[in-house]
C-alpha cells in the first residue's frame, strides 16, 4: 500500500481559501483535512469540503466529452472523443470568428478562484481569438468598487488579529456558513471578553450566537453607516489626527453625514434609535473595533455606496491604529500579481467590447446592432453555471434554449447550464490539477499540487483551452506553457515560489496594522471619502423599495434576499447527496405574522412571484426572517425546485450604483399559499 500526503488549496468561492492536506492511498485520494499549521484556517474544512472525495468520485461526475442529440435543456447526450469534440467545436467557432469573432462570449465565474485554473489558459485563448470580453459582476464588483474608491485596493485587517479585538461587527455576514475560519478567531475574541454585534436583515445561525442582532431592512446598509457618522460627529467620537493626516474628503463627507440624524437613518433601516445610538457608542469606545463586512450588503442598488460609508468608520474612530482594529472585506488587493503575464492582452489584435456577466438574460436575446454589436452566437462557459445562478432567470432560459446559439460547457457534473451545452466537456476537480491560489480574505498565497490522476478522461480547463488553440490554429509559445510556469508567471521576485511549493503557502508581507500610519495604497496615501470622480457617498434607496417605486412596493410588498445555504457554495455542492440531504428541500423562510396574514402554514407549498415570474417551494414559518421580509435560500438547481425554478426567477437584472454589479437582495415579491 503507498499512502501520501499531497498540499492542496481550497479552490471554492469562500474568503477562508484552507490549506488542505490529500491523504492518497494507491492512487486514490481517501481523506481531506484542514492543514494545522496553517495561520489563519489552522486544520479545519467546513463540512462542505471536508467531502471533497465524495463530490470528486460521484457517481454523477462527468467522465467523457459529450455532445448534445436531444432537444435544448433535456440533458440528452452522446458520448464523443475528445479529438471528435475538439475539432468539431473549433469547426464551429472558426466561421464565426471569421465573420465578428466578439460574436464568442467566454462565461465564467468563481467555479475556482485557482489562478491558473480559472482565467490563465482562457483568457489567452480569448484574447487571441478576439472574443467580446466579458465584465465579471455578478458577486463582488459593487463592495470591490467601493472599497478601491475608499482605500485605493482590495486591502484590510489580517483575519488573525480579529482574535484580539474588543468589538467585532460582523455586517452582512453569516460567517458560520461562509467564513468559517473569521468566525473562529471571533469565538475566541468573544472567549476574551469582546462584544459581537451581527448586522444582516436575517437572523442567521451567526446571528444567534452574537450579543446583539440588529436586523435591518435589505439595503439600508449604508443609512445606518450615515447614521453612525452622525452620531459619532455629534458625540465627538472622531479621532480627529487621523482624520487629519490620513483621510481625505472628510469636510464633503460630514455634510452629507449631517443630513442623517439616528432618527431618520433609523426609520430608514427599520431599527430603533436606541439601537442605532447604542451601535454607535459601542463602536466608539469599545476599542479596538473591528468590522467583518461581507459582501451580501452590496447586492442592492446602493451597495458600492454603502461599501464606502462603511469603509470611512475606522478611519473616523481612528480604529486603523491598532492590529485588531479596522475593517475586513477583502484581501485580495494584497497579493501583487502580473495578470498580463498570465493573460497575455497582447494577443488581442482589435479591442473588443465587453458584456456585462449579469444581464446575460438580456443579451443573449437581443439582436444584432450599432449599439450592441454581434448577437451573441457561440458561448463558452467554464467555472459557471449561469442558467442557476443568474437574475431573472426566465430570460437566461430563453437565451440558452436558442437554437443558433452554439454552447460548450466545461464542467464536473450535469448542472442546469450544462443541459443547454452543444457540448459539455469533463473538467477536473482541484484534487486533479495543479493550482496557485491568492486569497481574499487573509494574506497568503496557497499552492495545490495535484493528489490524484484525471478521474475518467476528465481535463483541466488549461489542458481543454490549449486542445481548442492547437484545433483553431493558434501556435503562438504561450500556448505551450505547462501549469506551472503559467502559476510562476503569476508572481514577481518578491516571492519564493520554489518554497510556496515546498511548504504549501506563503505569507504575503503584509503589516500587522497596516494602515496605523495612513499609507493606504490610494493617490496619496490617504482614505478617500469624497474622489474627484465620485464626490461623497450618499444613501441610495433600492430599486425596489417603497421609497424609489411606490406602487410596485403595494402590489409586492416583501422584500427577499436569497444568501447561500449553509452547505451549499453558490450552485456547488447542491448536487452532493449527503449535504443536500442536510439541507433538504428548497425553503423560503417567512415571518409568523407575515405567514398568518396570508394562510401560511408552516411546509406549506407557497407561490411566491412578482411581475418576472413565480417560484415554488415550501414555507418555513420562522422569525429568522425579519417581517416584511423572505429568504430564499440558495442556491439550488432550478431542476431541484418542485417547479424546476428557483429563487433568481424572481429578481431583475438592474445594476448596482459602481461597479455594474447584480442587485439580487434588490427584489420585491408576494407570496401566496397553493391550494
Ligand atoms: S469552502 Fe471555505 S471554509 Fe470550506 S474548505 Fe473551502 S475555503 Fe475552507
């Protein structure tokens, strides 16, 4: 028996990014573990990946190139060779690009964050066919906006020093679910006498175990953050040497601020006074104070607003001084990478225009025209699975059952998106390839060395993209790249990337109080409250609020929010038997009184709809919910709905105030019992 232990990275869209060890005994890869010595996750796996084996050598998992012979959107498929597949997908793609190559749209997301799995080989492989290119907003773009216009990058505290602090503020998170590791370091925190104060409109399982909960409507974020500048200016709470030496802004900011005092950015959220008032002493005297922000509150019109109004409170209390103290929202600024060496922009002959990834509901049904070019004929899609998690879903269907349009889908399992592939393409799972990963939540880059062989006849996306460049002729050197020198293009001389692959990570270098001195990697080195281009950040109402669209609001009157299920990852995992077994069935939590109101019973099947569609699903009576609001937890298969839909039936496809970000906490609706 030859049993191993292979350094792996987590691969999945979460701010944790773990360090795993691969227990592989004779090949097969029969034990994950969290890796202990590594700092900021410290050898645990949240129960999602701690069955990484059972979701690599699925029954489901898809072996073998295939090629559609059914209708769109009825999963039925033949078995293809991959040469057969490759050939006949560049034959395909050849014409088109002949004719408009921005006529290709590459789609992809955080299937992976692996900076080699995810964009690297793709991008080149895009860049040199000319394809349209394609804006990535569907999670984060709003809050990431925000904050590069506050702090000038993606930067904040280091996730280890939350363990010191005497305040945390954990807004718009539920960190038990999705930032497992944070929650750590804020248990022991709370152990050592801090105060825990959870900011979401759900009572969420973090909530529960935080001194205070203040449930605010969805998308009054950034109220409450004017309402606490108001009252830290009136109580003189301001730190005003910080202010002065390492901010900017701050005069054009604070007139703004004084249009919100607590009792109108308390009406605004739904919140009493008492609350906002004490949410603000707190804030100013329990130091050192920390903010976990998260990026559920930036999913709504406001959000990039809302990002920024937060951002300046540690530099107002003057928080920034101290390890423990300042904000967290992303991380990933810390890691100074050369994505032009990974992507290779120069490939590119004509500039192309760019689609925006959250109205591709839109766009895939529009035709061709000065305004929006080509229509969209060929679309590939890797790390993605659009048809589930998209907004306003219906028209997402639309566009991926047109017959003209020509679908390639590279993936693990058979997802929604995938019953809509011309061809589907087996991917490889992280415990098959090699990878480099940055994280956004701590400072450490991870490498993942493959444990396993290819399951089945399975490929990394860099192995299928330089298939697909050798089949439409490209033989350009970049196309040669191995895996690993594409992962040692991606870093300078300041790291060692010989000793990230012998140890498994390396700790970016990074201060412990980053920003105690100013040096925010801005212009000037200041935090910027009022930028030339944008001015100060106001409250922004919801496209759907009573406030912006009255009469929608009386015809819809609940507002819903769909954050992640607790074992589930976005649309992954969804599939996973033992974790859908946890999670049961398709819920949409409801208040007792707003239930009561409409006749709703508990495991009631309930419509609940709006002026774009309806989903169906069951009830869960429960004051998790705030009244006037429901959670539609997610992100489940549509094909798992009782009436093969889900919750993005529902919402639109507006766009947030920066960034062009998705706003799917943005959405009004009914809901009403079936007979
Ligand atoms: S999903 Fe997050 S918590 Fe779970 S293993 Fe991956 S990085 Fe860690």
């Amino acid at each position: 028996m030859l049993e191993r232990t292979v350094h792996a990275a987590c691969p999945h869209d979460c701010p944790d990014t773990c360090a795993i060890r691969v227990t592989v005994v004779d090949g097969v890869a029969t034990r994950v573990q969290g890796d202990p010595d590594h700092p900021p996750t410290h050898g645990a796996l949240c129960t999602k990946v701690a069955r990484y084996p059972e979701r690599t050598y699925h029954p489901e998992r898809l072996l073998h190139p295939l090629r559609r012979v059914g209708p769109k959107g009825s999963g039925r498929y033949e078995r293809v060779a991959w040469n057969e597949a490759l050939a006949d997908i560049a034959a395909r793609l050849r014409p088109i690009a002949a004719r408009n190559p921005e006529a290709i749209l590459p789609y992809s997301y955080s299937g992976t964050l692996g900076l080699v799995q995810s964009e690297a080989m793709a991008a080149r492989f895009f860049n040199r066919l000319g394809a349209s290119q394609l804006d990535r907003t569907i999670c984060s773009s709003a809050g990431s906006t925000g904050l590069k216009a506050t702090y000038g990058r993606g930067v904040g505290m280091h996730v280890e020093n939350f363990v010191d602090s005497r305040l945390i503020l954990i807004w718009g998170s539920n960190s038990i679910a999705s930032n497992l590791h944070f929650w750590t370091f804020a248990q022991e925190a709370k152990r050592r006498g801090a105060k825990l104060i959870c900011i979401d409109p759900r009572r969420t399982e973090t909530a529960d175990k935080c001194h205070e909960h203040l449930a605010l409507k969805p998308g009054s974020d950034g109220a409450l953050a004017l309402g606490l500048i108001n009252e830290l200016v009136a109580n003189d709470w301001l730190d005003h040497d910080y202010i002065a030496h390492y901010t900017s802004g701050w005069s054009e900011l604070q007139a703004v601020a004084a249009n919100w005092p607590a009792e109108r950015a308390a009406a605004v959220c739904g919140i009493t006074v008492d609350a906002l008032r004490g949410l603000a002493r707190d804030y100013a005297t329990l130091r050192p104070a920390a903010i976990r922000l998260n990026y559920g509150m930036q999913r709504v019109r406001g959000g990039g607003s809302a990002v920024r109004l937060i951002a300046a409170l540690p530099c107002l209390t003057g928080a920034w001084r101290e390890r423990s103290g300042g904000l967290l929202l992303s991380a990933s600024g810390w890691a100074n990478l050369r994505l032009a060496a990974m992507e290779r922009p120069e490939l590119r002959k004509h500039s192309a225009r760019t689609i925006n990834m959250s109205t591709i509901g839109d766009d895939l049904l529009r035709e061709s025209s000065a305004e929006f070019g080509p229509r969209i004929e060929a679309l590939i899609v890797y790390n993605a699975n659009p048809v589930a998690v998209a907004p306003e879903s219906a028209k997402v269907v639309r566009g991926f059952e047109r017959e003209d349009l020509f679908t390639v889908v590279l993936e693990h399992f058979q997802t929604d998106t995938a019953d809509y592939a011309d061809y589907v393409l087996p991917a490889t799972t992280q415990l098959e390839h090699f990878d480099v990963h940055k994280s956004y939540g701590h400072a450490y880059l991870m490498v993942n060395e493959p444990a396993i062989a290819p399951v089945g006849e399975a490929r990394p996306n860099t192995e299928i993209f330089r298939g697909l460049a050798a089949n439409m002729g490209f033989d350009d050197p970049c196309f040669r790249d191995t895996d690993e020198e594409i992962a040692a293009q991606a870093f300078g001389p300041e790291i060692d990337f010989a000793r990230l692959r012998r140890d498994g990570w390396v700790r970016l270098p990074v201060l412990e109080a980053p920003f105690a001195a100013g040096g925010f990697p801005t212009f000037d080195g200041r935090a910027q409250f009022a930028p030339a281009d944008l001015g100060p950040a106001d409250y922004i109402a919801p496209y759907e609020s009573a406030a912006s669209a009255p009469e929608l609001a009386a015809r819809y009157p609940l507002a819903m929010i769909s954050p992640p299920a607790r074992h589930f990852l976005n649309s992954s995992f969804v599939n996973v038997r033992s974790l859908r077994s946890i999670e049961g069935e398709p819920l949409l939590e409801i208040h007792p009184e707003d239930a009561a109101a409409r006749g709703i019973l508990d495991g009631a099947l309930v419509r609940t709809f709006n002026d774009r569609g309806e989903y169906r699903c069951k009830a869960h009576v429960t004051d998790r919910a705030r009244r006037g609001l429901v959670v539609g937890l997610g992100i489940w298969w549509r094909k798992f709905g009782p009436a093969g839909t889900n919750p993005n039936e529902l919402t639109h496809q507006r766009l947030t105030d920066l960034g062009r970000a998705a706003t799917f906490y943005d959405c009004l609706v009914e809901v009403a019992a079936i007979e």
